[in-house]
C-alpha cells in the first residue's frame, strides 16, 4: 500500500464548490485532481500552466481602468448589440 500524507489548504468556498462540482461531472475526486497536478507539476518540473507577467504597458493600462475618473469615463452599454454598433461607428 503507498504510504500518503495529508495537506491543508485554503480555497475561496464558491471556488471550491464549482471546481468540487465540475470534477464530480467528470468522475473526479478533489484528491484525484490534486494528485495529478503534483504529478504534472513533477513531470514537468514546472506548473502545468503558463504564468505570464504583464509587461509595463499592460501594467499601466489596469492601473489606469482602476482610477476613480478612468473608471467614469468609460461607456457603459445596456447590450452587446449596442456595444457592438458603437464598435462600428
């Protein structure tokens, strides 16, 4: 029998309850898929995932969206059909 240990994490509760849900849909378990991310993690001897670094441009402009005046300066549109007429203008 291979010997196992036991890990404790924390995970935002709706986080957990979609993943939780999603696994059980495709038959598996929290530990399953947690096992095979250790193993992929291992294999790979990376994450699984690539992990990107927004560059300075990018940075500054989500710096910007978040400013007060940025923020009231954006269009707010009631649909997609009338965004997308604004887009065509």
């Amino acid at each position: 029998m291979i010997k196992s240990e036991s890990m404790h994490t924390k995970i935002a509760p709706e986080l957990k309850n979609q993943g939780n849900t999603i696994l059980a849909s495709i038959g598996i378990s929290p530990d399953e898929a947690i096992t095979m991310f250790y193993h992929r993690i291992v294999t790979h001897r990376n994450l699984p995932f690539d992990i990107k670094t927004p560059n300075k441009e990018t940075v500054e402009a989500m710096q910007e969206l978040t400013e007060p005046e940025s923020r009231r300066r954006l269009k707010r549109f009631s649909s997609f059909k009338e965004m997308m007429s604004d887009l065509d203008t």
